[in-house]
C-alpha cells in the first residue's frame, strides 16, 4: 500500500518514503555530531510521462506567537536543497515502472529540537516535487520529521542544594540527589528543618513545578509564560517533629502533561522546583507562606535507555545529478 500522503496527477504518482521520520540529536548543541536523514523518492508511473526534473528540499521553520495572541512570525531556519533529476539533464521519457531516488541529508547537532505550544512551534518538513513538461500538473508530497534532543551524556552529577533561614525561627535544607529527572520516572527529595523558636506552627508543606515558557527572536521577547503544576502536599498531622527537627523524604512524580527542558534560539522551557512552607505564626496569629525555589532539568523519556550512535560516512545530499542515479524498478501489470 502507498502512503497516505502521497500525491496523484495523471499518470503518475509520487511519494517521500523515510528510514526513520524521528531523528535523535546526542549531546548538547556545542558537542553533538548532528545526524542524517535518510529517505527515498518513490515515483510510479502509470502512463508514459516527460519529466523536467526531480527535486526536493528540506525546511525547519519556528512560528512565534506574540503577546496579543493573534499576530503570528514566522522565521525559516534551515533550508537544504537537492536535486536527483535536475532541469539541466532533461527532458526525461519515463516509462510505466516504480522509480526509487535515495537520499541522505546531513543535520547539524546545533539544530534547536521540534516542539509544539500553544504559542510557538518549531518544525521540519521535506518537500518533493516531480516537475513535468508542458502543461501538465506537477506532482508533489511533503512529510514531517520531528528531530528530539538526547543529551544523557550532558548534565553533571552534582546534587541540587537549596538551604535557608526564616528570621532565626526556621532553618531549612533541601536536596535533590540528581540535577536533572526524566519525565515519567519518581524522583526523591531530602528535606531537613531545625526549629529554633516555638513561636509558630507548621500546618503544611507543598512541592510544585514552575514550568517557564518563552518564546523570543534573538532580539527580543515575543512572549513569556510561567505554569504552576502542583507535585505533593504533605499535611501536619504527618510530619513527626524530633527533637525540634524534622526529616521528610518523599518522592516526587512529574507531571504528566510537563515539557522537557528546552534551550534553541527561538523557544527556552525552563523549571524550578518550588517548596512552600505553610506556617501559622503565633506573634499575631497570621499565616505566612515561605517559598524556595532552585531549577532542575527535565529530560525527556529518550533519554532513559539512549546509547551512542554509530556514525559512517555521508554522501553530501546537495550534489547536483547530471544524470538519472540508479534505482530498483518495479513493474506494474496493466
């Protein structure tokens, strides 16, 4: 069966046919090696046909959306063009068969990673087009690609600390033994409280997320959102205080609907850990909220069980072909 995507003109019918539509990036943008995208241009035939020429092109655009939630920017990226049948060559006479054209694109590791927000997008597509003679249609398809970010390699082992003291009253330190989580994985928090006054009561403590969205030019700040997502909340009635101290470890679960950490030019996700001591302070009976907050890196599910690639040489996908390249053919009963 054809794919789905794949376009028809009389005569004719053309698809983009990939090895892998998903390609994975190792290591930060400064160190990555890139990767390659590989594919074929997959042209039946039905009826004899004159073909100028073969082409296609691949494009990463980032759509921005302002503050008015209404005007949208769009900025082209990256844009590499190839050529398998080329107009300086043809006309081409094609015969009814199944012609495949491969190709390889080399990617940059510098390349910001496709993401999908309410207010931003950055994507990939790959664009084909069967150019015919005279007055004939041409045939095109086009199919996305998603290019993902590993970088387990990247972030150091060095715990994440927070400590703080609230008017000599409350002494608190919080850490977390990784400075980085996976999404979908629990993830421990060690917190140590010293009470060195008995003039207040601790009702609660709650653990969230803030999740920072900003969307930008490298000149400026198109729009910048921060989302709250609540983790745990730990009541009174289960905190056992020692000796004017108290030691909670809990366990804390990402939640579902969070991104991964993002830096590109044109879209940077970041996240913070946010602890909220809930406090009654006895002076006045007022409550109090005390907050500290440290970031953490959230990584994506990729990086659970990401190895490093094998690489071979790449043939560069830019070249253009004075002639028809080889291709395994197909015939089609009539």
């Amino acid at each position: 069966m054809f794919p789905t995507s794949a376009h028809f003109t009389t005569g004719e019918f053309l698809s983009i046919e990939l090895e892998n539509d998903t390609l994975i990036l190792r290591g930060n943008p400064e160190d990555s090696v890139g990767c390659v995208l590989r594919g074929s241009i997959v042209l039946t035939i039905f009826d004899e046909i004159k073909l100028r020429s073969l082409r296609g092109k691949l494009i990463g655009r980032a759509r921005l959306c302002g503050n008015d939630n209404v005007s949208w920017r769009e900025y082209v990226f990256v844009e590499r063009r190839f050529q398998l049948l080329s107009a300086e060559g043809g006309p081409y006479h094609l015969k009814p068969n199944q012609y495949r054209y491969n190709f390889e694109i080399a990617l940059e590791g510098n390349l910001p990673e496709s993401v999908t927000l309410p207010n931003g997008k950055i994507g990939y597509k790959i664009y084909a087009v069967a150019e015919r003679t005279g007055l004939h249609f041409d045939s095109r398809d086009k199919r996305t690609i998603k290019l993902r970010r590993s970088s387990d390699y990247t972030y150091s082992s060095v715990p994440v600390e927070s400590s703080g003291n609230w008017d000599e009253r409350l002494h608190y330190n919080i850490e977390i033994p990784q400075p980085s989580v996976i999404i979908g994985q629990p993830f421990p928090v060690s917190l140590n409280l010293t009470r060195t006054a008995n003039d207040f009561d601790l009702v609660k403590i709650e653990f969230c997320l803030l999740e920072t969205i900003c969307c930008r030019t490298p000149g400026s700040t198109i729009d910048l959102q921060t989302k709250v997502h609540p983790m745990s909340e730990i009541k009174h009635d289960t905190i056992v205080e020692d000796n004017k101290q108290w030691r909670i470890c809990p366990q804390l679960v990402l939640p579902p609907n969070v991104r991964w950490s993002l830096n590109t030019d044109y879209i940077q996700i970041t996240h913070e850990i946010q602890v909220l001591f809930h406090i009654i302070d006895k002076h006045n009976e007022e409550k109090r909220v005390l907050e500290s907050k440290f970031p953490i890196a959230i990584r994506s599910s990729i990086d659970q069980d990401a190895s490093p690639p094998e690489y071979g040489s790449v043939t560069p996908a830019t070249t253009n072909l004075e002639s028809p390249p080889e291709y395994t053919s197909t015939s089609i009963q009539a």
